[in-house]
C-alpha cells in the first residue's frame, strides 16, 4: 500500500541524497547513512511512519 506522493518522493531523494553527500563529501561522517532511509522509503513509496499515523500524501486521483 503506497503512502508516499509524487512531491513527497523528490522531497525524500532531495534530502536523501544531500545527507548521503555528508559520507564522501563535508564533515565525511557515517551519519549521512541517514540518508538511506528517506531514498529507500521514496522508492518502495511506503513510509513506516506515516502508517503508523495514518498520513497519506498519494493524492487521490492515483
């Protein structure tokens, strides 16, 4: 069941992608793994959280 939006996705990548920069580029930190999660959660297009909430940003014409 899909519970991520079009807009949420390029959101997710956006930041995702900035905050795995921080590994190879910056303060090189592993902390940037971080980043994984929102990448991971815009491609599958489901967020745990947002189930256990009940937020749904797929609009309803999908």
């Amino acid at each position: 069941m899909k519970n991520v939006g079009q807009i949420d996705k390029i959101i997710r990548i956006a930041v995702g992608l900035l905050l795995l920069s921080t590994v190879f580029i910056g303060p090189q930190t592993l902390w940037g793994l971080i980043g994984l999660v929102p990448l991971l959660t815009a491609f599958i297009s489901f967020c745990p959280l947002y189930k256990i909430i009940g937020l749904s940003t797929v609009s309803k014409e999908q």
